[in-house]
C-alpha cells in the first residue's frame, strides 16, 4: 500500500511543472507589474460590460491588455510574445482578439485564450495574475 502510495506522490510531483517555467519567453522581460483597476473611472466605463477590452499603456512590456470575457477578467502584456518588442509588436485590439502590425498580415491572438489564432507561432500571450475586489481589479505576477 505504501509503494502505491509513493508511486501516486511521485508520478504528481514529476509530472507538476511551475509557473515559471511555462512563463519563460525569451522575447518578453520578466517585467514586475502590480496595477490597480477602478471599474468606476471613466477610462475602464468599457470593462463592466463582457466582451470588452481595454488597454493600458506603461505596464509590462509594451502595456497591458485587460478583458472581460464574461465569465472572468483577463489580463495579457501587450506585447507580441513572438517578437522582440518594439512599437510594430504592440498589440492593437480588435474585439476579443488583439494583432500586431510588424508583418503582414501580423500575428493574432485571441484575447480569451490567449492561443495564438494561426498556426507555427511558438508562444502564447503572456498572461498576469488578476483578482477583483469591491469593483478594483488588482493586476499583478
């Protein structure tokens, strides 16, 4: 029973990877980010209704993207993780999805997965922790 035991125990911690490791993007800055949202000012009027996106520049690599998806609040760097960032590899909204302008056509994302929306592109959206409390959403890694 014990071996059994061990086994179960062994094969979750070989099998846990950390949050770390599947952040690692050699393209993005490990930027420390820890930003308060006020659903009740005027500029973030669009995150109380779901399928509405907002952007907000000076945080993270290229600035954050901040979504209601109905079920929950997101929040993604918005910078291309595929690139090296520079102005073309900023993001710019489009409904639930977001794409660069370095190619053409730049590469798209999804901004409810965060998956890329076309094939061969190696990483996903960079994603930060969120949690909402009294209508202030507190984006942080």
């Amino acid at each position: 029973m014990k071996a059994i035991l061990f086994l179960i125990g062994f094969t979750l911690l070989v099998s846990c990877e950390s949050d770390d490791n599947q952040r690692r993007n050699p393209n993005l800055l490990n930027i420390n980010v820890n930003y308060e949202v006020n659903l009740s000012l005027p500029q973030f009027n669009n995150l109380k209704f779901s399928g509405n996106s907002v952007y907000i520049p000076g945080q993270g690599n290229l600035g954050l993207i901040v979504v209601n998806s109905g079920s929950s609040y997101l929040a993604w760097d918005a910078a291309d993780p595929n690139l090296i960032p520079e102005d073309c590899s900023r993001l710019i909204i489009d409904g639930l999805n977001a794409s660069s302008r370095c190619n053409d056509p730049g590469n798209s994302y999804s901004l409810v997965t965060g998956q890329p929306l076309e094939g061969d592109l190696r990483y996903p959206l960079f994603a930060y922790r969120i949690t909402e409390s009294g209508g202030v959403l507190r984006i942080f890694n």
